[in-house]
C-alpha cells in the first residue's frame, strides 16, 4: 500500500519577498502533487471493488503518469483515450507517455470514449475533475490549517480543470487566489459551476498577454529557470510559470499579507517539455 504522509511547508525568498511553499511535490516519487490528492480515494479503494479505470486526456499528462502507477498498483487495468498520438512520440516514446506505457497502460488514439461502461469499470474524468477528488484535496486543506496555525495567508495555485483550487476554497477558511490555464476565466468559472457551484469560489487573476495551454513562451522558461537558480526548487514547467509571472504581477494586491503558493508536484512532465523548449529556442535550460 502507497503511504501519503502530510508534506512539509518552507520558506523561500523571490524577487526580495519571502512566500510559504507547500510541498506537494514531496508526498511521493510518482504520486505526488495535486493527481495524489485527487486520487486519494481511487488509491484508498479495495482493489477487488474495479477491474479497470478507463480516463482520458492529453498524452503528456501528470494525471496518465499518475493513474497508470496507481492501477498497476492496484492490479486494475487502464484504458486512457486520447485523440491522436504525434508520430514522433511513437517514434520516440518519452516523458509520461513512456511511463504510463511501462506501467501497462493501454493508450487509444482516434476513438471516443466507450458510452457503457461494463461491471467492473470506473470512469476517470479528464484531470481528475470530480466529486471524489475532494475527500484528498479537503485533507491536504487541513494540513495546510494545522501546519499554517494562527496565520491567514492567501492560498496561490495555477489551475488546469480548477478542481483543486475550488475544493481548497471549499475546505479553507483563507482566500484561495488561481489563474487559469486551460481557457479564460469564464471557462474556468464554468468548471466550478459543474463540480457544485454556489460555494465560496476561488479568486481567479489573469495575466496581461493571453497564453495558450501547452504552448511555450521564453518568459515561461525564463521564470522556471530563474526560480530554480534562486531558490533551489524545481516547479512544474507547464502550469507554474504562468502561477508565478501572474502573482508577480499581482503582489501590491496581496501587500501585508503572507502568500503560501502550492507547488502541485508534476515534474515528471518536465522532461517531455525542456525537449520540446530545447528543440524551440534551440537552447539548453538545464
Ligand atoms: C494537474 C496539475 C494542475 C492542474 O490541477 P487542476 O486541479 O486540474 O486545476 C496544476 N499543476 C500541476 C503540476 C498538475 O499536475
């Protein structure tokens, strides 16, 4: 059985303000981050209860890593959708598809998502975007209020489907600040709404230039590279950048006032998007 112990919170110093990182990306080697907490459940369920978890989502993601791992664990099998598998990575497997891949993982391209499911299957939206994600992500929101104790810090996390931010401001009493990723504020007003609705819902703040999910922007590596250099950490290359160029950009807002960021693990996507950054800007980052 995989052991989820509480993980730790530091202090770092960027750009000459100190902020509380939340370390997520220490609960485990593969599942880590916020996919352990939206998984807790599914990982917390007899095995004999499912024969397969059937997901879908893109071919990068931390979420296929994620469950791959916690199927094989479980002996179940793992049906993942996805709708086309670039030729290059077929050609040359790496990053989370590899690993899922090794982990027996059964990855379909080109086909939609069975519309029955038979005895035994449990379907896994995209990103883990449901109701049964909460039950971890409230538990982390109690670490953070034991480990915060009498501080009323501002809670920043970058949102990809928005479900671990919305569940945080459901289980905090602390104003939980997001930025999207994955479309607009709209879009991701939206994915609140459909997780519950009506609750206290997150803050969401919004960068100046319009970014694209997935996309590569010097400024994102820039910032990743730079946060890495001065403060020893390593964050997520796809979701964080933008986490950190919006607070930033928004910190007179947040003046007096202690920040703890949430670093949501996910560094095993890393490798496929330095390769990526590295063939874009013709340049090593690492
Ligand atoms: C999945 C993931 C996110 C997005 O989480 P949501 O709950 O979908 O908003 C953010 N950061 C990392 C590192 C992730 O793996």
């Amino acid at each position: 059985m995989i052991e989820i112990n509480p993980s730790p919170i530091q202090t770092i110093r960027f750009r000459g303000r100190s902020f509380w990182i939340k370390r997520d990306d220490l609960l485990h080697p593969i599942l880590n981050g916020n996919k352990a907490r939206k998984f807790h459940t599914l990982l917390h369920t007899p095995s004999h209860l499912y024969r397969r978890i059937i997901s879908h989502g893109s071919i990068q993601s931390n979420a296929l890593y994620a469950l791959s791992y916690l199927t094989k664990q479980k002996g179940w099998h793992f049906d993942y959708y996805v709708k086309t598998i670039p030729k290059f990575l077929k050609c040359n497997p790496h990053g989370n598809y590899l690993y899922a891949l090794r982990n027996g993982a059964r990855i379909i391209e080109n086909q939609s998502l069975p519309e029955v499911l038979q005895e035994g299957d449990c379907f896994v939206p995209e990103g883990g975007a449901m109701k049964a994600s909460e039950e971890g992500i409230a538990q982390l929101a109690q670490e953070i209020k034991d480990q915060m104790g009498e501080e009323n810090p501002i809670i920043f996390l970058p949102s990809g489907t928005g479900t671990t931010a919305y569940y945080l401001q459901k289980h905090l009493p602390y104003e939980v600040v997001t930025t999207p990723l994955v479309g607009d504020e709209a879009y991701l007003l939206e994915q609140f709404r459909a997780l519950e609705g009506k609750k206290r819902l997150p803050t969401i703040l919004e960068s100046q230039k319009k970014y694209y999910f997935g996309k590569l922007y010097r400024e994102f590596v820039e910032i990743w590279v730079e946060l890495r250099q001065t403060t020893k950490l390593t964050f997520d290359l796809l979701y964080d950048p933008k986490g950190w160029l919006v607070l930033t950009a928004h910190l007179p807002r947040f003046e007096g006032r202690s920040i703890l960021y949430l670093h949501q693990g996910g560094l095993s996507g890393n490798e496929s998007l330095l390769k990526r950054y590295k063939r874009e800007f013709d340049e090593d980052f690492i």
